[in-house]
C-alpha cells in the first residue's frame, strides 16, 4: 500500500496503481500535458472509493510505503489504463529490421 500526497492532502492505494500513477505523471510533464485520472483508494477522512486527481507538468506528488491492515486497492483495469496511457505519451521507436546471420562471416560493406 502507498500513501499519495498532493496538492496538500493525501490518499492510499494500492502499490501497483501508484507506480502507474507516477509512470503516468511522469509522461505528462515531459509533453507538457495534463489530465485528470481516476484510481481507487482511501481518502484522508478515512472514506474508500474513487480518487479523482489531475496530473500534469507542475504537479508535485510524492508516494510513500505504508503498512495497512484491510483492503487492498489494486484494479486491474485502471492500471492497464494508465498504462495505456503513459505508452501514448512515449516517443516512437523505429521498427527495426532483425540482422542477418553471414554465417560468420564479416558483413558486406
């Protein structure tokens, strides 16, 4: 479980929903974006449910290890997501042709 602290509050959630969250934040302030996402956890009144949070470029969010006794807060589905997400946000890569063995032999050149 993590403790998420933003914009002067905080909420828990599950381990791998945080890490995507930050993945997420991450991919926003390098393209200069914002969104706003929407994860399960445990508000600071103690109230389990859905966390709305907006992330972007100036966002200052800090996620810290907590030991919690009781329900866990990993979603599948919001966690491919927001890694959905973070990887639309990625540069894109060339595909690449595999090389071609020479049978040992130096490449012609």
């Amino acid at each position: 479980m993590r403790r998420i602290t933003y914009a002067g509050t905080w909420f828990d959630t599950g381990d791998d929903i945080a890490e995507a969250l930050l993945y997420y934040a991450k991919a926003l302030a390098y393209n200069n974006v914002a969104d706003t996402v929407a994860v399960p956890g445990r508000s600071a009144t103690g109230d389990a449910g859905i966390v709305e949070v907006i992330i972007g470029p100036a966002s200052q969010i800090v996620s810290a290890p907590i030991e919690f006794v009781g329900e866990s807060f990993d979603d599948p589905a919001v966690i491919a997501e927001l890694e959905r997400k973070t990887s639309s946000l990625q540069p894109r890569r060339p595909l690449t042709e595999p090389e071609v063995s020479t049978g040992g032999e130096a490449p012609l050149g």
